[in-house]
C-alpha cells in the first residue's frame, strides 16, 4: 500500500487534477492508500455513495486546486 501511495503522490499535478474532476477516483484510492481502518472506510463510502453525494469531490478538486494534494481525511 505504501509503494502504491508514493505513486499517487508522485503523479504530476495535471493528472491528480484531472483524476479528481473525472469522478474523483484520485481521492478515493488516495485514502485507501492509506492503509487504516479509517482511511479504507471513507475511501469505500466515497466510491459507493459517489463522493457523498457531490460533497467530497468538491472539497477534493479545491484542495488539489491549492494545495496540488487531497488533504481533507487523507
């Protein structure tokens, strides 16, 4: 899981934008990466609720925007 997060961190800034605008499955993957318990249940509930209704993706594409990294629960 550790080998798979590096390389989502190590995406360039055009594609984690891009990933997050289409669907936000960047996001997703990104807190399941992280390998808790915590970070493996909101990154399911993300995908199957489609980013909580709309909510997660727009925090995601703003702190991609800004900080080019998903921050919020990651």
């Amino acid at each position: 899981m550790a080998e798979f997060r590096k390389t989502l961190q190590g995406l360039p800034w055009i594609a984690k934008l891009l990933l997050v605008i289409f669907y936000d499955i960047y996001g997703a993957l990104y807190r399941i990466s992280r390998g808790d318990v915590v970070g493996i249940v909101v990154g399911v509930l993300q995908l199957v609720t489609g980013n909580f209704f709309g909510i997660a993706w727009i925090i995601d594409l703003i702190t991609v925007i800004l900080k080019k990294e998903v921050t919020v629960l990651a």
